[in-house]
C-alpha cells in the first residue's frame, strides 16, 4: 500500500461514504441528510471535511445545488464499488452465520437461460446442494449495474458501456437474434421479408442501451430507415412473445429462446437476417472485488472446458 493510499484511508470515514452515496440516490442534500438522520448543516459540514480528505472538490456548487463534477463522479464509482464489495461480504458472512454454506447472486441474459445457464445450475445444485442461489434476467446493461452495486456476485451478459479494465470477463458463446411474428401474421409465410415491409409494423423492443436494442438501431439506420415510434419497450421475453402471438407486432429476441417459442405454435421467426451482430457474451465480475468459493466454483461449471 502506497504511503498516500494509506493516509487517504487513515482520513476517510464510512459515514462520509455513505453520505456522497446517499446523495446520489436522493439527489438533493436535504433528502440524503434526512435519511441518514442528519441536519443539514452537519452534512454539509461532513462534505466539506471528504473534500478535504480527498484533497480535491467533488461538488459544484450554484446557490443551494450541489452537482458531482468530473472527480465527484470519479470518486462516486470507487465508493459504489466499495459499498458492492460490502455487500458480497455482508452476504457470505450472513450465510455463513445461517448455516445455508454460501450463496450466489447472479444475473443473467435470457440467451444464456435454455442451456448453458441451465447446465450450470444443475452442475452446482449437484456439487453444493446446500448453497443458496438467487437468479436475476434482464439485459446486460441493468444487469451490470446491479453487479456494481453489489447486488449481483456475477453476471452473463456482454461488457456495454462500462470501462473493461474493470472486470474480467470470459467468453461463452455468440448470440444470434431473430425477428417473429405471430403465426398468422401477414409476413409469417413470406420466402423472404425486407425490413422495409418489417418497418410498416408496430415493434417491441428492449430499451435504450441495452445491446439487442443498439442493434436493431443500427440495422435501421444502415438501411437509411427511421427506428418506429409506436414502440413497445420491454426486457421481458415472456410478456414480448405473448404480446407477439396476440397482435401483429414485431420482436427482436434470442434466436435460441426464439426457437423454444416457436415449438409453440403461437409464433414464428420471420425470414429477415439481422447483418448487424451482438458481441459474444460471457461472465463478468468485477476486477477488484473478491471473488467468494460460490462465485469460483460457479464459474468452473460455466467454463469446463477453461
């Protein structure tokens, strides 16, 4: 540990972490001050003793607004991070003390859901009957967030938006997308579909940002074509698909949850080929954390072959 590092410890206090935390959840300083049980001019008072600690201004300040500047929101992502790492202890400290052996907090994207996360889990319930294991699905975007956040021990999904050097992340497999329709929707028994045909339909979507959705932006604006208004933006596969088979709206999801939907009946993959490709997806965890013997071994039974 370098003598600065050191001192930077000796000065800081979790109360003033929790406090810059605090504010970025309630926004305002008379809110965090409140729910931490403070008045507001001991707030202030902690802010200005981490700024001082800090040996730098976090804050802009314009009348009574504070507003995290470029090393406020630098110093932001570290306490995030090591509230995150607080949070993994805290759960295998209170499994310990349960006597459950551990616990796991994952998430997952829902390409990963039919086999390899299946797999796995089986692979671990089979290896650790006595652990705990809490499952997560939702886009890589959300996903990474909660593991940032500590909520999360690992994540299956892609890297997006996020600096790389702060995870370590193995490949699993590429995810290939398909477009569906309902059954009895008017291109479902077309030899081939354009997306301008696709574009004059109504269409469900992930949100912005998450990669599915950057995708399918990019595919329209190679074509020179605009992104549908009347959007419907779900990260739920199983209310997309039901809404699918009852209307004449169009979808974007995983290839392979696609085909177990299509089994069905209920709906059917258009014969539209996205050009435009996902990144393969794989485990994150973060670089700088501890990984717990649930975490490691999990990992084993998602990479045999590494």
């Amino acid at each position: 540990m370098t003598n600065y590092s050191h001192t930077l410890l000796n000065r800081l206090r979790m109360r003033q972490v929790s406090l810059l935390l605090s504010i970025q959840e309630h926004r305002t300083l008379r809110a965090a001050a409140l729910a931490m049980g403070m008045t507001q001019p001991a707030a202030t008072k902690m802010l200005h003793e981490l700024e001082d600690a800090l040996g730098t201004k976090i804050f802009d300040r314009t009348g009574r607004t504070l507003t995290l500047n470029a090393a406020g929101k630098t110093v932001l992502g570290f306490f995030q991070g090591m509230r995150g790492s607080l949070e993994s202890l805290a759960r295998e400290l209170d499994a310990m003390h349960t006597g459950i052996h551990g616990s796991l907090s994952l998430g997952s994207i829902m390409a990963a859901s039919p086999a390899i996360l299946t797999d796995a889990l089986i692979a671990m319930r089979r290896s650790y009957p006595m652990l705990s294991i809490n499952i997560s699905t939702g886009t890589s975007d959300v996903l990474i967030e909660a593991l940032n956040q500590g909520d999360l021990d690992l994540v299956i999904g892609r890297i997006v938006s996020v600096k790389h050097d702060d995870y370590l992340f193995r490949p699993i497999a590429n995810e290939a997308l398909s477009i569906v329709g309902a059954a009895n929707h008017p291109l479902a028994g077309k030899s081939k579909v354009t997306l301008e045909a696709l574009h004059q339909y109504p269409w469900i979507l992930q949100g912005p940002g998450s990669p599915m959705r950057t995708v399918i932006e990019r595919e329209f604006r190679d074509q020179h074509l605009v992104l549908p208004a009347n959007l419907i933006e779900t990260s739920s596969i199983l209310t997309t698909a039901d809404i699918v088979a009852r209307t004449d709206m169009i979808a974007v999801i995983p290839e392979s949850v696609a085909s177990i939907f299509s089994d069905s009946g209920r709906i059917k993959v258009l014969r539209y080929r996205i050009k435009n490709k996902l990144e393969p997806y794989g485990s994150l965890i973060k670089r700088d954390r501890p990984c717990s013997p649930a975490t490691r071994a999990f990992l084993t039974m998602l990479h045999p072959d590494q």
